[in-house]
C-alpha cells in the first residue's frame, strides 16, 4: 500500500500549482491597492513591504512594514470584500499569490498548513499589540529602535540582517508616529552611539536593543 506524502507547509507555498503563481517585483510596485477587490492572500519569500492607508481627508499612514515569511491580504478569508489598505514594495520582492477558494480549500483539507497559518496569525496580534503598547508608553527613541529591529529580523527564528532595506525618514516616521525633524535627530544619536552605522547603507547592530530594553 503505497503512504500518503506528508503535507510540508514550506513546499507547497514554494511550488508552482493550482490557484497559485510566483512573481518578482521591484521596489515601489503596488501589489495591490486600498478598495481593489480582495479576492486572494499573498506570502512573501523575499523582501519587504509596507501597508498604508488613506483616509478620507487624503492622508496617508503607514501601518506595517512585513518581510520574509509574512502573509498579507488575509482578510479577505474573513468576508473583507476590498482591500482596506495598499501594499507597496519597498525591496526587490519575491510574492506568492494564493487565490481565495484555494487558500480556503487547503485551509480545510491540510492541518500542517492551519497549524502553521494559525501561528502566524496569533504572532502577527501579539506583535501588532506590542506595536499599540509602544505608541501609547514608549519614547519616540525607543519606538524607532525597535522598528529598526524589526525590520532587521532581530526577533525572529531566522538569523538577523544588519543591513536593513533603504528607507525615508518620513516613512520611519510615520511608522512611529513622530516628526521627520525628530526622527533625523534620534537616528544621528543613534550612529554616534554606535548603534546603527551609514556606508551607503543602513547597518543595524544588536547593541541597539539596549535602549529598547533600557527602562
């Protein structure tokens, strides 16, 4: 009697199939826009992205920066009939793109892929909350180092990368909800403590969680 092949999560998000198609994309490509429909979920295995919303008055924030490993356009598993914000690249991307009924139907049908979306979900929320705490008891200071941080991957299972991707200081402002004038002057700080370094690029050392973790 021949086995039945065990479902690997890792595998089937990186092959090509059925309700499902791998593209590269450059950095500043909308992947999709806020009000297009939402009709699929997306999972980045190379680069980084960030979700930014308008509101009616025409302003623009950004709400997250999402990196390897991450899942974006979810929502729409959950009845969202439009997107209610726009993903743009901020590296060079590699994005796969799982249409609605196929996510839905190896949802159903495989438990390692439950398992491990269901954990990405709950991990996703607990960081999304630490991100709330932040805004409302944390230092402008500590607010950006963690960014930082995150964005270098310190945190997570994969090893860090100190080189993070280039990114406008408005853009780390408004993650952190502060000034452009406020954020140019905490990362000087920074580079004169020695906790980040410019050489063309922008280059996060682990000595910077001290002052996430200094109270």
């Amino acid at each position: 009697m021949t086995s039945k092949c065990v479902f690997n999560p890792k595998s089937f998000l990186a092959e090509i199939g059925k309700g499902k198609t791998h593209s590269g994309h450059s950095k500043n490509h909308k992947v999709f826009s806020q009000g297009e429909a939402a009709d699929a979920i997306f999972y980045i295995q190379r680069g980084k992205v960030k979700l930014t919303v308008i509101s009616k008055q025409g302003k623009e924030a950004v709400i997250a920066v999402l990196g390897e490993g991450d899942f974006f356009g979810e929502g729409c598993l959950a009845g969202q009939p439009l997107r209610m914000s726009t993903v743009t690249t901020i590296t060079d991307c590699s994005i796969v793109r799982l249409d609605k009924a196929n996510t839905v139907r190896v949802l159903r049908n495989e438990p390692a892929f439950s398992r491990m979306f269901v954990r990405y979900l709950l991990s996703r929320g607990i960081r999304i909350e630490e991100d709330l705490v932040g805004h409302l008891f944390n230092s402008s200071e500590k607010r950006l180092a963690r960014v930082l941080l995150l964005l270098a991957n310190f945190g997570k299972k994969s090893k860090p990368k100190t080189v993070i991707p280039k990114m406008s200081q408005e853009t780390l402002a408004e993650l952190i909800g502060e000034t452009r004038s406020k954020i140019s002057a905490s990362m000087e700080k920074f580079r004169r403590q020695g906790f980040i370094s410019y050489n063309g690029q922008l280059e996060v050392h682990s000595s910077l969680l001290n002052v996430v973790l200094h109270d």
